[in-house]
C-alpha cells in the first residue's frame, strides 16, 4: 500500500522527487530516533507544496493544439494518425 508521502510524490515536480523522497528518509530516522520532527515536518511540507504549485501551473500553461483548417493535410488526419498507428516509421511527403 502507498503511504501519504508517495502519494504526495506522483503530485510533484519530477526534478523535485529525488529530494522530496531523501527528506522523507531523513524525517523517518528523526521518528525513530526519538528526535524532533517539527522543523523537518514544516520544510518537507513547504517542499511538497512549491512543487506541487510548480507543476499544476505548468499544466495549466501548456497551450492547446490548434490546426489551420485551410491547411490541405488536414483532410488526411485520420489517415495519418492510422498509419502512425498501425507503422513503425511513417514517411510523410507533400
């Protein structure tokens, strides 16, 4: 079963992880230890927090995919997309 955290992970940046997953470690050890976690506690979640703002506002900025209708391909999409589909490699000319 996942716990909390790595459930928290797949909601980050992919460059922030790694990090994220050592400070994890450490707090883990800081629990075991019987030492204080406060501090480690508010820094892991301040780090979860940025990057997951991080990565909802680049998804959020990724622009839609428009095609000029007035464009003569356009007519062969489907056809284009099943070759792409169906062929290791596609050679398209015009």
């Amino acid at each position: 079963m996942l716990t909390d955290w790595e459930l928290r992970l797949a909601e980050t940046m992919q460059s922030d992880r790694h990090r994220l997953r050592q400070q994890v470690r450490q707090l883990r050890e800081s629990e075991k230890a019987k030492r204080p976690i406060d501090a480690l506690l508010a820094k892991l979640d301040e780090g979860f927090r940025r990057s997951s703002a991080r990565r909802e506002s680049r998804a959020a900025s990724v622009p839609k995919i428009e095609y000029d209708s007035e464009l003569p391909i356009l007519a062969k999409r489907a056809e284009i997309e099943a070759a792409i589909r169906e062929h290791q490699v596609v050679i398209v000319c015009g």
